[in-house]
C-alpha cells in the first residue's frame, strides 16, 4: 500500500519548515529578500483585510444588534462583537485571506522555479534552497499575519461600533464600554498567537508544496490548489486544538 501523495509532501513540508526554523536561529537570513517579502505579505495585502474587516464587522454587528435589541440588552452589542472577533473571526478570516492572496503566490513562484529547473541551479550554485526561498517568507508571513490580524480586529470593531450608532441608536460610549467590560487582558495576545501559528502554517505548507511540484507547467495549477486546501483544513484543525487550549 503506497502512502498518499498528499501526506508524503505535507511531511516534506514540515521537514521543509524545521530547515527553515534552524536556518532563521542560526541568523542565516537575506534581508535583501525578506524586504520584499514583507511588503507583499503586509502592505501588498491590506486593502484586501481592510475591506473584508469592515464588512465582517458591520454584518455580524447588524446580526448581533439586532437581536440584541429586541431583547432590550443593547448594551451587550459591542463586548459580544470584541469577543467574537478576537477569539475566532479576526485570525480565522485573516488566514483564510492570506492563504487566498499570499500563500498561492509563494506556491506558484516556487512550483515554477521547481519545475523550470531553477531550484536544482540553485543548489548548484551551492546555495540552500530553503534558506534563499523559504526562510525569507516564512519570516514575512510570522511577522505581518499578526500584523494583518490586528488591524483586522480594530477595523471590524470600529466599523461595529458605527453600524451600532447608526442604525441602532447605540451610543458609542456605552458601545466602547461594553467592550472593555467583556474583554478579558488575554484575548488580544490569544489572537495574536492564533495569528502567528497560521502565518507559519501558512508559509510553510505553501512553500513546502511549491518545492515538491513535479512534472511541466500544468502541474503549478494543481500544486498551488493542493496547498491552499491544506492550509485551510490545517488552519482549521490548528484553530480547533488553539482554541480549546487557549479558551477553556
């Protein structure tokens, strides 16, 4: 019985990742590169994060609001709305939207290279491939997914707390109140942890299917399809087990 293709490269990608972790502690980094791939993990990516957050924020407000208050506890409109979005929707949605923008970028650059022999000229030019591809953004994806997740987070709680004001009457000083008052000290660092994790799941998973891409170019298409599913089914998992270690 042959073990399945999929489970084969994910172990090479997180045998991919290990080599990129040793690499980053041992300060082997090109900063030249880790540059670039920093501004297309952060601000290449915020508009995409700014428009869905405002979205996000406003609809599960208009949700939340208007329940809330038919039950007349209004009050409650914007603790609920911070604790669902630092808990779960800010990371989750975060990942999701990097996967969609970032991770399929970093599977198809490096299928490409993978499969136009790029990699193996690389290597003979006695320089480590993990170390000139996937260090830089695996660095770029730990650093500006938190990032990203935050300004997630802050966007949606503003755009709350404005749909709240104009379409329910809630006044902003008791919409902030009930946020501070529902809030606990380690739900803000809790996100940013969650964040972090995905963004190294992310890079990983994406750059390791991208260096074990066989075949011409028609597999690029396929490759950077089969890691976008699996970061997301990963994500999730992670997101199952983050949560009940982090939150029970």
């Amino acid at each position: 019985m042959t073990t399945p293709r999929w489970l084969r490269r994910l172990g090479a990608s997180l045998l991919v990742g290990g080599q990129a972790v040793s690499a980053i502690a041992k300060g082997r980094i090109g900063f030249n590169d880790l540059m670039q791939e920093l501004m297309e993990a952060g601000p290449g990516s915020f508009l995409i994060v700014l428009i869905t957050a405002l979205a996000a924020g406003t609809v599960f407000n208009i949700q939340v609001a208007a329940e809330l208050s038919k039950q007349g506890a209004s009050a409650t409109v914007g603790g609920l709305l911070a604790l669902g979005l630092s808990r779960e929707i800010a990371p989750l949605l975060t990942a999701t939207l990097l996967t969609g923008k970032v991770a399929t970028a970093y599977a198809a650059q490096i299928g490409t290279m993978k499969v136009t022999e790029q990699i193996d000229a690389i290597t003979m030019l006695r320089t480590d491939p993990v170390e000139y591809l996937v260090v830089p953004r695996v660095i770029a994806m730990v650093i500006m997914a938190p990032v990203q997740c935050l300004l997630f987070f802050w966007v949606g709680i503003w755009s709350g707390q404005v749909s709240s004001t104009l379409l329910y009457n809630i006044p902003p000083a008791v919409f902030w109140n009930s946020v501070r008052t529902w809030m606990e000290p380690n739900d803000l660092p809790s996100m940013l942890l969650k964040a972090l994790v995905f963004g190294l799941q992310i890079a990983v998973i994406a750059c390791g299917w991208g260096l074990t891409t066989r075949g011409g170019p028609k597999e690029v298409g396929t490759s950077t399809t089969g890691a976008v599913v699996m970061i997301l089914v990963t994500v999730a998992l992670m997101d199952a087990l983050l949560t009940s270690l982090l939150f029970t």
